[in-house]
C-alpha cells in the first residue's frame, strides 16, 4: 500500500493468484447470472369459476421475471445463448389456445413452468392479473414463484 493508504496497482496486476482466490473468482463466475423480463403482456385466456367466466375469453396482464445462468463463455453476440423471451411469450400465447383454466394462480404456475422448461432457467417470477373483474379497480391477481432444484 502506498504511503497515502491506496494500493499500489502494480502490485495488483503482478501479484500470484492464491488457489483461494481462484476458488472465489470461480465461485463468483458459477453464480453470475442476469434476468430477463416480460411485461404487460395481454392475453385473452378462458379463465374463472363462475359461469359467466366460462362463456368468453378475458384479458389477462402477464408479468414474468427469469433469472438464468449467464453463459460460461458470455453472450458472444450469439442468440442462441440467451433465453429468449420471445419463445416464452409465444408459449404463453399457445397456452390461451389450451382450453378453460379455472384459478389465475394454476394459470401462473403453467406458466412458471414454461418458463423454467429452459435449461438456462433458475428461477421465475410470474405475475397474473384479470383486468376487467371490478370497475374500480385496475387489476386482481397473483404472483407466484418457482425454483430449479
């Protein structure tokens, strides 16, 4: 250390790295990681368990969050190391095609499954909410959580 008290950055580029530094760096690396969003998508889904819930679709807001593994070797500008959002609101989209969905928090559940059906996939976050329930209020729904064991 310098007299003034900050490191000397010589002695930083030129010093040996430890196996325990190594052991961190490495750990460091296992566990980097980034999120991908989806907000505000608008679906219309078969939805509810009354039985005017059942005689026409619903808009349903979508709010997903996936934290996925960064890729060993970084993103590279290659596409196919990244989750892709895109196949993930096109599995939703598939999912309103699916037929009648009674509770909003299986609804978030399926969907939380698909988005951990990518390897890359840690853990998701899954926000469901009708949007035309109560004239006074903008939204009603869930938010549910899943894990990769």
């Amino acid at each position: 250390m310098a007299p003034d008290g900050r490191l000397k950055l010589a002695a930083l580029v030129e010093a040996p790295e430890t196996t325990r530094d190594a052991v961190r760096r490495a750990r460091t690396v296992a566990e980097d990681g980034y999120t991908v969003r989806v907000r505000g998508l608008v679906v219309d889904f078969s939805i509810g368990i009354h039985a005017h819930e059942k005689q026409a679709p619903q808009r349903i807001r979508v709010d997903v969050t996936v934290d996925c593994d960064r890729p060993d070797e970084g993103f590279a500008e290659d596409y196919g190391r990244v989750y892709c959002y895109e196949r993930l609101c096109a599995a939703i989209r598939d999912l309103a095609a699916g037929g009648h969905i009674k509770l909003v928090e299986t609804l978030a559940d399926r969907i939380a499954e698909l988005a951990l059906s990518d390897d890359r996939a840690r853990r998701a976050e899954v926000t469901v909410e009708k949007l035309d329930v109560f004239n006074d209020a903008q939204a009603v729904g869930v938010t549910t959580s899943r894990r990769r064991l």
